[in-house]
C-alpha cells in the first residue's frame, strides 16, 4: 500500500504540475463539501432509484469494461441514475429503515448518514416519467445530484456494487484512498482525482482498451447531455431554475477539466503520464487526424464533434495548440499527398476545411514550421508546405498524377488514324475513343474541379478571416496566406521563360489552382462597372517587395531609369505606404496567372506540337509499310507499335489538359480578370500622363469606366495621348503584364472562341485602340503585333459545320464599336508601316506574318461604309498612302515570287519521284533527303502562297476604290505596280506556267484561276488612267501583248470572265501597245542619253535630279523618295537619310532640260487613250 501511496504521490505530482501549466482549469469546485453538507441539512426529498440492469437500453456503452471499445455517441440523459446514493461512514453500516424520508445529520467527514439505506438499483429515471425525473431532481442535494451526475459523466463510481449493476468502471484504488478520508462518493471537488484515477487505470494499456482520447471525448459529450436537461429542468420548475445555475457551473467546470485532460493524453510531451497502449502512444495527436479523415463524415463528427474541437482550440490556444496541431495537420497532409482526384481528395479536405473553419486553428495553422518553410525549393513547395498537397492533389490536370489521364481517356483499342476509322474531336484525332465518351470524363472533371476548387477558396478565406492578430509582433494570418502565396509564385519564377525544366519548377496542378483560388478571391472587387478600380494601388511595386520583378523587362524603360524612378518615389514619401487586401490579391493574381496558367499553357502548346509532329511521322511510317521487308520490317514494326503507343498517351495527356485548362469556368473567369486588367493598365497611362487625377481617400474616380470601355471617352484626350513620351508610370511596369493579356486571349481565340459569347469584347477593343494610337507608348513591337492577332482571330467564324456552313462571328464589334468605328482602319495601316523596322533579327520574316493578320481584318471591315470611308480619308494623306501602297507592294512582288518558284521547285521534286526507275536506283539517304527537301518547299510554299494571295487581295479591291485610286498613280510607284503585275501575269499563263503544276495544288493555297482572275481585275480597275498605261508599256522586261492574249483565253475557257470584260482586257492592251510604239519613236528621236543625265541607281534619264547630302551620288527624286519609303538610308553608303534633306540639283535639271531641247524632234507625249 505504501508503494502505491508512493507511486500515486509521484504520479499526483506530475499530474498537479501538468494541471498548473494548463492554469489549473477546473480544480476549484463552486460547491465545497460544507455548502453541500448544509444544503443537505436542510433539505428533506423522497429517495428511490434503480440501477440499469444489465444489457438494457438505459446502459451507457462506456459502462463496458476498459478493455473494450467505447461507443462516444452520447447517451440520453434518461440513462442517469437520478438515485439518491447509499453515504455511510466507512466505519458503520446504518441499518435500512421502512420509511421513505431520511433525517440527515452532517458527519464530521462531510458525508450525510441516511437514516434509511436506499438500494440504488431500485429506480431510475427510464422508470419515472418526466414529472417524475423534475421532483427527484429537485429532491436532491447537491451532493447527491453530484455523485450521481459525476459517475454519468465519468462512467465511474466509488461504489463496487454501483459498478456491477450499472457497469461503471469501479475506481478501486481512489476508492480505497478516499474511504480513509470517510468519502464514500463523488463529488465536485474531487473531479480532478476522478479523472486522473480513471486515466491511469492500468487496464488502458491493452491494445483493445478504450483510447484516452475518445473515453475524454465521450465524456465531454455526456457533460453536453447533462447541460441540456439541466436547462429543460431549469424551464419546468421555479424551484428547479433556483439549483440549475449552480449546478451548471459544476458541470461546465468538469467539462473544462476534460478539455485539459483530453490536450494533456495527446501531447507528445505528455504521452507516458497515463497508461495508453503502445500505438496510442505512438500516434499522440495524430489521433486526431485519424477520425478527422474518417470517410463517413457522420462518423467523423461522431467520434470527433466539431463544438468538441472548438473548444479544444480555445482552451490550449496559448498552451501548446501548435505542437497537437503540428502531427495533425501532417497526418492530413501526408494522406492527401497519396490522393488524386480519381481517388480519395474529399476527405482530406473535409478535415482541413473543418479545422480551419475554427478561427483559433486557422490562426495556429500558420504559425506551424510546415506552413511556409524558407528556402524551399520550387518543386517541394506543393509537397511540403502545409496547404501544397491540398492546392496540388486536387487539380485534374495530368502532371500532378500521370495516371489520370489514362484513367478518365483510356484507350479502347489500338490508336488508328481517322483515315483508319479513328475519331476525332474538335478536328483533332482521338484514336479509337468515342468522342461522346470523352466529352462526358471532360466534363465530369471540370463538375469536381469546380467543387474542389470551391472548397479550397472557402479552406484559405476561413485562413484569411480569422480574428485579427493577437496582442505582438506576430503576423495575422491574412498576412500568412499573402506570404504564402507570395513565395508560391516567386519561387517558380523559372516557370515564366519560355523554356524550363518542368522537374525544377512546381507542377502545372498546383500552380493553376493557386490562380483558381485567387481568381475567386478576386471576385470581391471585380464588377462591371469597375467601382473599385481605384482601390488597386498603382504605385505598388515601388514599394512591395510581395511580388519580385526586379529582373524583369519594363513595358517602356530600362532597368536603370525605373531603378532612379522608384528611389525618387521612395524619397519623396514620409512613411512606406501598407498595401490594401484588394491590391495584393490583384498583384498576385496577376503573378499566378504569369507564371501558372500561361506557364501551362505553353506547356500545352509544346505538347500539341509533339503530338502533331508524331502523327506526321507515324503517317510517314504506315505510307511505307508496303515496301518494309526482312530484318527492317520487323524492326520498323516494333519502332510503329512503339511510337503508337506514346502517341495514344500524348492524346490522353491532352484530353486531359483540355478538361483542366480549357474549362469555361476557369476562362470565363480568367477573362474578367484580364477584362479588369486592361481597364487599369489604361488608368495608369492616364494618370501618369496627367488625362485624369487620383481620387481622393476611397472615394471612386470621377470618370466612368464602364463606359468608358464602350467607347465614350468623356472627352478624354487619348488619340492619341497629348504627352509625347511614355509617362514613367506606366513606362516601368512589367511587360509582361500585357504580354499575358495577348497570350491569353490568343489562346482563347485559338481554342476556345465560343467563350465571347456569352462575354463582352469592348475591354480588349478600347484598350487594343489606346496601345495602337500611342504606338511609341510600348516599345516591343511583338505586343502590338500579337493584339493585331487577336482582332484577326476575331474574323474567324465561330461555327463551322461539315458542309462548310459557318455559324457566329465575333467581327461584328469592328462595326458597332466606337473606338474601333473611329481608329481601327487608322490603327491598322500605321502598323502596317511601323512593323517595316522592328529591330529584331527576324523581322523581315514576322513582318509578313503581322500583315496577313492585317490583310484579313481590311478585307472584312472593307464592305463597311464607315471604315472604307476611313481608308479613303488616310488616302488624301499621300506621303503616308505612298508609304503604304510601296510596302504593300514590296510584299506582293516577294511573296508571288517566292511562292511560285517553290511550286516550281516542288514540281521538279514529284515529277523525279514519279519516275520509279530513277528513283528506287537512288540510296535511301538520297531518297530521305530529297523527301526532307520536299517537307521543306511544301511548308514554305503554303506560307508563302497564303500570305502573298492575301496581299493581291487588298491590291485588287483597293485598285477597285475610285476615291483611292490616286496615290497608286504617283510616280515610282504607278511603274513598280505595271511591273509586278506583268512579271506574275508572265509567271502565270506564259512558258514557264506548266512548272507550276503540282500535285494537289489546293494544299499549298494555290488557285492559279482565282489568282489570274485577281490580277486581271487589278489592270481592268487601272485600264483607264494615263499613267498606269504609260507605266504598262515602259516595262521591257515583262510585257508582252501575247500573254495578254492566252490570259484571256483561258478566263474565256474556263468560264472566268464574261465575254465582254475579256474584250475589255483587250482594249486596254490595245492602247498599251499604242504606248509602247510611242515610246520607241521618243527614244529613237531622243538617241542615247550621256551617262551623267542617268539615275544611278535605275539608269534612265532623270527628270528631277537631287544630290544625295552624304554619298554625293545623284538619282532622280522619284528614284530615291520610293527607296526611302521602304529603307531610310542612303543606298550608297548606308547612312541615315531623310527626304527633306536631299539637295536638288537645278544645274544638272537645266542641262537635262537643254538636252532634250536641241533634239530635232520631240515627241508628243499626249497619246490618244480614246
């Protein structure tokens, strides 16, 4: 007994010290022994009670013995033995007596002697009806009412024979010890011992013994049980309402006494106080995060009620709540990092959702290490901080588990081609997959997506919404989920170059639903008014060091003048500004969606060029199967299974990235926010130019942005902006801010247009006005070149049908726009002739490029009388048109030339082919080589014949403008466009025409009847001015009067042109050839000129001779003025060189003059166009 003593000593010991840290909750009991001895003295009440027998209802199932599992559903309050209890001295046993009263006198131990024993199993309160339970509540002292509550809770007695009837475990030992003391029964200011006793039964450590944790649990919930019957009591009965407010307080002292044991049974530190059995032991608080992820969220609340954590949160919330957090967050964590979305991701965030629901533990989850390490790479940051396998695990995209793809887009069969009977789905091959089949896993992971995604925004803003700070320097949690974003995105700053190690960098998962979160995040301030545009601070990377850009290209500065420009701002502010919630959660968004979705999406166009270039060499391969034989053709077959499979995964992986990436949701939202984007970028240019002035405080700007987007600039000066140089505002943004924007909407016009619909379009054509009319406003070039993109893919049908029936456009807002009514045409030119000089290496090449997108935008918005009125208005402006129509021109003659020739090429190239013979005599190597070089002239030609045709296109329907036609006229260039169109006529219909034909010739964009028929409309909308006749027949090199003629012979064949406009054709060769004898008899007569009267760059007699100011050298005005239109150099010595700074040389012009004059005959230039 001494030993126990002893051990019980030591075991009190640390129990009081554990219990003093946890500020000794509950240990003082509001009804001392002697209140209750007094209150019994006077209070006299019928005693009867049974106990449950056993196996009955009435039973509770923690009244089982320790070693069994316990049931912590809490019981009804019907189950408690309202008894009055059997109290005696531990030296006497009174006798029992026949009547029903007691006459209680106090003992000197505090305990009552009943003058009559009532046997406990006699009554209870399943036997009594409610009125019944109401007076023998009221009937009992607080000592009895105590002993008898305490045992409920505590499914423990001191009673031995109360333990068999009832199955309350029997507190053997603190029954003994407190028997020296003469207490017999429970009471409220032995609770400590009660509970401690019961904990450190021995019997816990069996594996089958009841978890501390739950048995806590359960009595918690019993304590709940009480509570309420107390409250009904305190309803029923005045006399009753008089005992509830006191016994209350004993029953929420207990329940307070239970929260600090059930902290105290799970905390590592405090795992060998009680016995527990050796994996309770082990897991310790991670216990917790077992019944959190029980599938059965019934179940789980059962085992583990959400009121329960609550509280539990709130009473260790100072007292260790971070270290019982810590193993449970990571139980969670690591079941999570095990999980996709084919799998189990609910329950895991179940159980953090329901964790951070309470604003204690949201608070203390981002105080935890695993939160946001330092220096954490960008591949482990979705690994090993605490929200990474929660934003990561459930993404649908493929690269977060490559098992996904194959799960939801599985083979059904080998993949065959569709020329095989493969399917396709939006005009790309799916092999053997029904598209039906693949249309409905889509969809079904863009349903999940959007639930997951929902839960993980409401899981961060339960984070973000948690009470403000506590009382230190210690960041609140708004501010924990900032920096954690924040470091997110900084650290997969690799993942916003064009090219990267995907292993280095996070996954496209993760990053994606980071941008998911933040775009929901960001409905808060985005509406279509853009009321609170003014609250996003523009000056917010002067002084937020959230979002690094510190190596990052300026939209229109380098990096010296934006480094002066913020130290300036720094200096001249009193105080460092706090950035508002709404502006990072804007800065960040637009990080996110940087580096994750368009990270992504190049990812994805990477994948859809492999995949593409792997069908070509699988058709490659199948095309010479037939000829495949030995050794080879098994090798090539197990090389063509081989590759058929990968290729099945490519399809899959795609299938599944079109699921996540081309999610109208995600767009949609995607496109609000670019949509709000745009409208600030523009209120920035304002601002920093001075157009509008900054609201004061939170009041909203003056101006209206909503309809400002529309078009009604409210008498804003913005085309263009009256400030020369780009406002340094504006000018040390990041570029690749509207960078994003392009390739945003390039990809939604690429893949998934049908989402204008059911949008506006007005954002991106006023902001796509404002960047065009202050051109000098951005200084890379490509920015502006891939808006005009934009606006091309706008001129795309939406809609295309098998038939080749189009359905929906999205060019109608070219039209009804007003910005785009007033500047488009304007806009579209000037680029036409900035993109000549880009700067770049590559721009002779991407300058075609920018000018077919221009060339398809005219040509739908010339049938438009307001905008054709525009093209005639910027035709009045000759400097600029001529400027225009030689580039225009330019092009023509380069693209025809180059793309014809390559049919030429390309005829040669099958027709060698053609000859089996020859062919099959040549080695394999010669035979690849020449099929590389036919791949090649194929590719060039198409791009060379699409871009060309389009340029004869404008020609022929601006020629067709009489209000335009003038500029054409202008000297030099009248004779480039006689020149051109003769020498592709010639290309065309003359000898050399049958090395144009080609195999299939509709596969390289090649229509010679369509192009011939262009041609012939240019001369016809030309036939009847003077100078373009004159021009026609000065063309030695490519005129001939014989290609006019079997020109139009093969429209009359073929049914090309009327019978009468042939005719027309040839009148106006007619007058050509009256031209051309004309001009023979001037140069007869003339004779041959001196050298110094020769242009030296076009040798023929100059009319207005000028001396170029640096090379010296003398050419005819018209001569250098059509050179300086496309190069502004000198030709000789390539110096820089303007028009108004050539000398003209009157001198040589006399002598010229004078020449010509002493010529015995002058011809008479007028010719008779009759």
């Amino acid at each position: 007994m001494e030993g126990n003593q002893k051990e019980l000593t030591d075991s009190e010991k640390i129990r009081l010290k554990r219990l003093a840290k946890l500020g000794e909750a509950g240990a003082s009991n509001p009804t001392s022994a002697t209140n209750a001895s007094s209150a019994v003295s006077n209070t006299t009440a019928p005693a009867t009670g049974t106990s449950p027998a056993k196996g009955s209802p009435s039973t509770s199932t923690d009244s089982t013995p320790v070693a069994s599992r316990m049931d912590i559903d809490s019981p009804s309050i019907s189950t408690m033995q309202y008894a009055k209890p059997q109290v005696t001295p531990t030296t006497t046993k009174p006798p029992p007596v026949a009547t029903t009263t007691t006459s209680r006198t106090p003992t000197k131990t505090g305990t009552v002697t009943p003058s009559r024993s009532i046997n406990p199993s006699l009554t209870t309160l399943t036997s009594v009806g409610p009125s019944k339970q109401l007076t023998l509540f009221i009937s009992q002292t607080d000592l009895e009412w105590e002993n008898v509550t305490l045992e409920f809770i505590f499914q423990a007695t001191l009673n031995e024979k109360t333990s068999k009837q009832s199955k309350y475990t029997y507190l053997r030992e603190l029954a003994s010890e407190l028997n020296m003391e003469n207490i017999t029964t429970m009471s409220a200011s032995k609770k400590d011992d009660i509970i401690h006793a019961r904990l450190s039964l021995s019997e816990n450590r069996q594996p089958t013994a009841t978890p501390l944790f739950d048995y806590l649990v359960g009595a918690w919930r019993r304590t709940l049980t009480v509570r309420r019957k107390l409250e009904q009591f305190a309803q029923q009965s005045s006399e009753a309402a008089n005992l509830v407010p006191k016994r209350i307080q004993v029953v929420d002292s207990v329940k307070e006494l239970i929260m600090s044991f059930s902290g105290l049974v799970v905390n590592p530190d405090m795992a060998d106080i009680f016995p527990q059995s050796e994996i309770q032991r082990q897991k310790g608080a991670s216990y917790l995060a077992d019944k959190l992820l029980l599938h059965n969220a019934d179940e789980s609340e059962a085992q583990l009620p959400v009121a329960f954590l609550q509280e539990f949160a709130s009473r260790f919330e100072t007292d260790g709540l971070e270290e019982i957090l810590s193993p449970v967050i990571a139980g969670i964590a690591g079941y999570m990092r095990t999980q996709n979305v084919s799998k189990d991701v609910n329950t895991p965030l179940r159980a953090i959702r329901q964790l951070v629901e309470i604003p204690v533990i949201a608070r203390s989850l981002t105080k935890l290490p695993s939160w946001n390490p330092p220096n954490t790479t960008a591949r482990a940051f979705e690994v090993i901080t605490l929200l990474g396998p929660f934003l990561s695990r459930t993404s649908i995209l493929p690269d977060v588990d490559p098992t996904l793809a194959n799960t939801y887009f599985p083979e059904s069969g080998s993949f065959q081609p569709i020329s095989a009977g493969g399917h396709d789905l939006d005009n790309f091959p799916i092999g053997m997959r029904l598209p039906g089949d693949v249309r409905t896993a889509q969809k079904a992971l863009r349903d999940l997506s959007g639930t997951l995604t929902k839960t993980l925004h409401d899981i961060v803003m339960a984070i973000v919404k948690a009470a403000p700070k506590a009382a230190g320097s210690e960041p609140d949690s708004k501010e924990a989920v900032l920096k954690y974003f924040a470091n997110g995105i900084n650290s997969n700053s690799a993942r916003g170059k064009l090219h990267v190690d995907r292993q280095t960098v996070a996954t496209d998962g993760f990053m994606c639903n980071i941008v998911n979160v933040l775009l929901r995040m960001s409905e808060g301030f985005i509406d279509t008014k853009y009321s609170k545009i003014h609250l996003i601070d523009v000056d917010y990377f002067k002084y937020s060091s959230r979002i690094i850009i510190t190596d990052h290209t300026c939209i229109n500065s380098d990096t010296n003048f934006a480094e002066d420009y913020f130290n300036s701002w720094r200096t001249s502010q009193s105080e460092t500004p706090v950035a508002n919630f709404i502006s990072d959660i804007y800065y960040l968004t637009l990080a996110a969606q940087h580096y994750g979705f368009l990270s992504a999406v190049r990812n994805y166009g990477s994948l859809l060029k492999g995949t593409e270039d792997l069908m070509k060499q699988l058709d490659g391969m199948r095309s010479q199967r037939a000829i495949w034989q030995g050794p080879v053709a098994t090798m090539n077959e197990m090389m063509l299974t081989r590759y058929t499979q990968q290729l099945d995964g490519l399809i899959a992986t795609k299938l599944s990235l079109d699921a996540g990436l081309l999610n109208p949701d995600l767009l949609q939202s995607s496109m609000r926010f670019y949509n709000l984007v745009m409208t600030w970028l523009i209120r920035v240019l304002l601002l920093g130019a001075a157009v509008i002035q900054p609201s004061q405080g939170k009041a909203p700007d003056a101006l209206s942005w909503d309809g400002f987007v529309r078009g009604d600039t409210q008498g804003l000066k913005l085309f263009p902006v009256p400030q020369e140089t780009t406002p340094p505002l504006f000018a040390t943004l990041p570029e690749w801010i509207i960078d994003d924007i392009c390739e945003f909407f390039m990809f939604l016009c690429r893949y998934r247009p049908t989402v204008f619909e059911n949008n506006p379009r007005d954002e991106l054509l006023t902001f796509t006005m404002v960047i065009l009319q202050n051109p000098t406003y951005i200084k890379n070039p490509y920015l502006k070149s891939k808006l005009v993109e934009i606006l091309f893919y706008f001129t795309f049908p939406l809609y295309r049908y098998a038939d080749g029936r189009t359905i929906g456009r999205l060019d109608d807002v070219f039209s009804t726009h007003p910005l785009a009514q007033q500047y488009l045409v304007t806009s579209l030119l000037r680029f036409y002739c900035d993109v000549e000089q880009t700067g770049m290496h590559s721009q002779f090449y991407d300058k075609f490029n920018i000018r077919y997108h221009i060339s398809q935008i005219m040509k739908v918005i010339w049938n438009d009388s307001g905008h054709r009125t525009k093209i005639f208005a910027m035709s009045r402006d000759v400097d600029f048109f001529v400027k225009f129509i030689n580039l225009l021109m330019n092009d023509t003659t380069y693209l025809l030339d180059e793309s014809l020739s390559k049919l030429a090429e390309i005829h040669q190239l099958q027709n060698a082919m053609a000859d089996t013979a020859t062919w099959e005599a040549q080695t394999q190597q010669q035979r690849q080589e020449r099929e590389g070089t036919l791949s090649t002239l194929e590719r060039q030609a198409q791009s060379y014949m699409s871009l060309g045709v389009e340029t004869v296109n404008m020609l022929e329907y601006m020629t067709g403008e009489p209000r335009i036609v003038q500029p054409f006229m202008e000297p030099g260039i009248v004779d480039r466009l006689a020149g051109m169109l003769d020498y592709n006529l010639t290309t065309l219909v003359g000898p050399k025409s049958q090395e144009l034909k080609v195999q299939s010739p509709e596969k390289y964009r090649f229509n010679p009847k369509a192009l011939l028929t262009k041609l012939v409309d240019i001369y016809m909308h030309l036939s009847h001015r003077k100078e373009f006749v004159i021009a026609v027949s000065k063309d030695a090199r490519s005129y001939k009067k014989q290609i006019f003629m079997k020109a139009g012979q093969i429209m009359m064949k073929n049914a090309l042109k009327s019978e009468s406009e042939v005719q027309a054709l040839y009148d106006f060769v007619e007058k050509v050839e009256q031209a051309v004898k004309v001009s023979a008899q001037e140069d007869e007569e003339l004779g041959e000129a001196p050298d110094e009267f020769l242009d030296q760059l076009m040798f023929h007699v100059m009319e207005e001779p000028v001396i170029l100011p640096s090379s010296k050298a003398v050419v005819d005005i018209s001569t250098i003025k059509m050179h300086l239109l496309s190069d502004p150099h000198d030709p000789f010595n390539r110096q820089p060189l303007t028009l108004d700074q050539v000398i003209p040389d009157v001198e040589l012009k006399r002598r010229i003059g004078e020449w010509k004059r002493s010529a015995k005959k002058l011809l008479n230039l007028d010719v008779d166009m009759g």
